[in-house]
C-alpha cells in the first residue's frame, strides 16, 4: 500500500463546477500537509498547505482530518487554467516530503 | 522568493557516460532533494540531504551518487548512464523545520541515447 493515495482521476468537468479531490496517508507521524499543482511538462508547484482547522484560499479550500488520515481539496467555480495535475503531499520528518501520484484535472469550456 | 536552480532543462548523453547536474537555491535551505518523475510512477525519491557534506539514499539510489558540498549547491551524479535514466529531474530545497513545503526547480528533461 503507498504512504499516499489519492483519487485516480481524471477528473473532466465544465467550467464553473465545484470539483473535490481526495487524499489519504498511512502514517499516522505525519505532521504536515500540502496540495501541489504541477502543469504538464512543468515542476510541482505549492498551491496552498493544509491547516487541521480547514483554509481557504479564494476558490481552494482544504480540508484535514486527523483522525481518518485523510486530506481534501475542492475547487469552485473551475477555470480553463485550473487544469493540471494535483498532488497531495504528507510531511513525517522535518523537511522530508511523501507525494501521491496526483490526480488529473481538466476543465472544459 | 524562493528560487532554485537547476542548470539545464535539457540535456540528451550517450550510454555509458558520466553526467552531472547541477542544482543551486538561494535561500539558505538546510535539505535539499533530488527526484525523478517518470509517467505513471509519480516522483520518486533518489537522494536527500540535510547539510553540508551529509547525503542520505532515498527509494531509489542505485546507478546515482550526490555531493553537497557547499549549501546552496546539490549535485546528482549518474556514473555511468543507461537508457532506463531517461527521466524528468526535479531538484527541491526546504527549511529543516516542521511545516514547511518543498520548492522545486524547473526540473532537467534527461534522455540517455
């Protein structure tokens, strides 16, 4: 079983839908968390960390649950340029990251 | 911000040779990494470091070596290429703190011929 799992994906959804991806993690050490965007043929790009109180950032919000190992993103209101790949990522040792494979988002006019 | 540099985004080597590349942060990081990312396998781990003259193996050591010695500089070494290397390289740099993400170079698109 991988530390990190994510939804399969792809995920193909009109603009202006609200889109959820999940993630779960294995190590119950883990201590920080963090959704990536990687474009294709670019590096992973940090999109926003995840608080165990929920953050939002615009149309991002991302959700923790401790308890079920288990991290979420959702997306309102989908743009033509939110489609990439979106990589759930689980810190256990300071410094030292874990991705999950991604899962792949397009958005279609 | 943070910047990381890696020195080439592309490169093409023959069988056998020794290749070098090179990565440079400007931020003072402590840790910095060396990934490949192949499709359908995701990023996979190569080496690590957590200081200067210090390097730990990752999940998938075998046929590359590192050398930190300065740090700002991360180098991967493949000492003899092989076809299976071609691969996208991605160099990251972090803060040895709890909490804090990792930043990526623009990565090196590496084909072994």
């Amino acid at each position: 079983r991988k530390e990190v799992e994510q939804d399969p994906g792809p995920f193909n959804v009109p603009e202006g839908a609200t889109v959820a991806f999940n993630c779960t993690y294995s190590n119950s050490a883990s201590q920080s968390f963090f959704w990536y965007r990687q474009d294709c043929r670019k590096e992973p790009k940090l999109l926003m960390s995840v608080y165990s109180s929920g953050n939002e950032d615009g149309r991002f919000t991302a959700q923790l649950n401790r308890a079920s190992q288990y991290i979420s993103l959702l997306i309102r209101d989908s743009k033509l340029s939110d489609s990439a790949t979106y990589l759930c990522v689980v810190n256990t040792n300071a410094g030292k990251s874990t991705f999950g494979d991604g899962t792949t988002l397009t958005v279609k006019p | 911000d943070v910047k990381v540099t890696q020195s080439s985004r592309y490169l093409v080597k023959r069988t056998g040779e020794k290749v070098f590349l090179e990565c440079v942060q400007d931020m003072d990081h402590e840790n910095m990494f060396w990934y490949r990312q192949d499709p359908g396998l995701g990023l996979r781990l190569i080496y690590f470091s957590y200081d200067v003259k210090m390097k730990e193996k990752g999940d998938i050591p075998e046929g590359y070596s590192v050398s930190r010695e300065k740090k700002e500089r991360f180098s991967l070494i493949l000492e003899s290429a092989s076809t299976n290397q071609t691969s996208m390289y991605l160099c990251a740099s972090t803060r040895h703190i709890e909490g804090q993400p990792q930043h990526f170079g623009d990565g090196t698109r590496l084909s072994i011929l």
